[in-house]
C-alpha cells in the first residue's frame, strides 16, 4: 500500500497539502477501510480559515474530517467482511468515566476526536484515503445505501441530538433558525418526525432548499413583521450562531415552550432578552454532538426518508479538498459539501 493512496494535511491556515500515504501496522482493535465519501463541517472550515476552532490551536499540521463512510479493506480479525460499506463514528468514548457510564458518550471525559485539537497527540481525520478506525466505531450499513448519503450519519446525529433535547415530536410546530448545513439537517429530521417546520434565515437561497427539504414555509429575515412569529412554536432549533436570531428564538417560542441550542454561539457582547426566559418560564438546553442517536441516524438513511441529495450543495474528489473548502469559506453552498475517494469494495 505504498505510494498509491494520498492523504490531505492541513499545514497552515488556508494550507491544504497532499502527499502520499503509507499505512504503518493496524493497531489492535481497528480494522484497516478505504474512503467512500466525507463531508465538510463548519469545524473543519474553522481550522482551515484560522488553524484554530473555538480557542484550540493545533499545535501541528493535521488531517482534517470526522463525516465519512468507507469500505472494509482489511477487516484485522473482526467480524466486518471485506467490501462492506461502514459508517463511522468520530467519537471514540472511553466507556468507564461517569458520563460514559450515563450512556453520555459525548461528554467523555477522556474522548478522542479525529481532526480536531481538542485530541492531544491530535488525531489524523477522515480526509484520507486509508483510515484505521476502531470496529467498535464502525457500524456496516444495508446494501445498496449511497456512501454520499452515508456521509450525513454525523452530521444528522448531531441535529437529531439537538431535537432530542428539544423534544420535538409529531405535529408540534417548529421554527429552525439558520438554514446553513446543520440547520437543514434539523429540518429534515423534524419532519420525518411528522412535525410542522418554519425555516428562517437572512438568505433566500438557504430558505428556498429548507423549503425543498420538506420545511411546510421559509421566511426571509427582514421581509416580514418579526411580531408575526411571538409565542408560535412549541420548539426552536437555533442553528444560526447569531445573537439576533436567539432574541428571535426566546420571542417565538410558546410559554413554556423550549430552545435547544445547535449552533456554536458566537462569543461576542451582545444583549440578549433574558427576561422573556424568566416571564414565559422558556426551558432552554443545550446540544453538543450526539449519543444513541448516531444509530438513529444511520437507521434514517438506510429507509430513505430524506432527500440528501437536496441537502448536497457540491461533490469534489478528494484531491480537490482544498477548493471544497475555499467554496464552502465563501459561503455559496447551501448544503453540504461532499468530498469523494476511490473506494471501491475488496476485489471491485
């Protein structure tokens, strides 16, 4: 396997480099795959455009990626049979540590993440072409699921989490703020759960694939009465990352209505009404990564209940990392962004 497969190493800020991969032994525990297909997250875009994301600098040039399927090249003496198109979950949990043991594994206390500097030694991600991954981590997937598709399994996770600590569930009515990658997502989600989505955000392109992904209506920020939305929703997805749009949130949603919180709130002074929380007694939560709902995940694309190819905005082979990245920092996709490898099944 020498000099045949590349791998991308994020170098510097705005540095993509490809080089040749030379797979050393596989470490016990892990079975040897080669990339179907991953995606970009707005984490990876953070570590590109500054080498930092959230107040982690890497300390040293980095394979970046946690969204991705692959096949079984060398299964390492597990039970994955070679050729099998596997989902992959970036959360490697220690499985002992209170939170593990509350079934919390994204709250690890001794979690390894791929891609990420909050790992130290860091991490080699998934944009690469020959992954070591542990089997427990690996979760083979229906035949005939499209690795495109699969690469949603984390991402999804994550926005199901979020309606999970919303507790959205059939018939409620719904308002998602942000309509970027992950706010889709949540739309989609909610309903197939069978609930009634309003998307919201200040792009009428976002809203138009919102509207697409099954969102029953889509409002454009700054062309209707924000008085409109008071006291309409049973849950708000806040996905926007904006101040403004959590004041929208905290007016929109029913008394004792609830908001989870998806987006990476942007630390910045800001004012924001926190007596609406107090009088109209507003639960507000929470959401970081995922837990069971992975599966949830991964079961949702193997029925084939959403249209992900709605929700892909753009397809680059994985050489082209890179320009995917450029393409995603000026902000005209909406969607994901979906980076393919040569993986092909053993013996394809």
């Amino acid at each position: 396997m020498t000099g045949h497969f590349i791998e991308t190493r994020l170098t510097a800020a705005r540095r993509i480099a490809l080089a040749p991969q030379d797979p050393g032994p596989i470490p016990e525990g892990h079975a040897r795959l080669r990339l179907a297909a991953a995606s970009l997250c707005g984490t990876d875009l953070h570590y590109f455009s500054d080498f930092a994301n959230a107040g982690f600098m890497l300390r040293n040039p980095v394979t970046l990626g946690h969204e991705a399927c692959a096949y079984v090249e060398d299964p390492n003496g597990s039970d994955l049979a070679p050729g099998t198109l596997v989902a992959l979950n970036p959360i490697m949990n220690c499985g002992i540590c209170p939170a593990c043991q509350r079934s919390e594994e994204n709250l690890c206390t001794a979690k390894k993440f791929p891609g990420s500097a909050t790992t130290v030694p860091h991490l080699d991600g998934f944009f690469r072409e020959i992954i070591d991954h542990p089997v427990r981590c690996c979760r083979p997937v229906a035949a005939g699921v499209d690795p495109c598709h699969l690469t949603f399994a984390e991402p999804m996770a994550c926005a199901l989490h979020a309606l999970n600590k919303g507790g959205v569930t059939a018939d409620q009515n719904v308002l998602v703020t942000g309509c970027g990658p992950m706010g889709l997502l949540a739309i989609a989600g909610a309903v197939a759960r069978g609930a009634v989505v309003t998307a919201l955000d200040l792009r009428e392109g976002a809203v138009a694939v919102a509207t697409d992904v099954g969102a029953g209506s889509g409002l454009v920020s700054g062309t209707f009465d924000p008085a409109e939305l008071t006291g309409r929703f049973d849950v708000v997805i806040e996905a926007s990352g904006a101040i403004p749009a959590f004041n929208t949130a905290l007016d929109a949603v029913r008394r004792k209505g609830r908001i989870a919180i998806l987006s990476n709130m942007a630390l910045r002074e800001a004012e924001v009404n926190l007596n609406l929380i107090m009088l109209k007694e507003i639960e507000v939560v929470g959401s970081f990564q995922f837990n069971r709902e992975f599966e949830e995940a991964v079961r949702l694309i193997e029925t084939g209940a959403v249209d992900f190819d709605v929700l892909t905005a753009a397809v680059y082979p994985l050489a082209e990392t890179s320009t995917a990245l450029e393409e995603m920092a000026a902000g005209r996709a909406f969607g994901k962004i979906v980076l393919t490898g040569t993986g092909l099944p053993a013996g394809g």
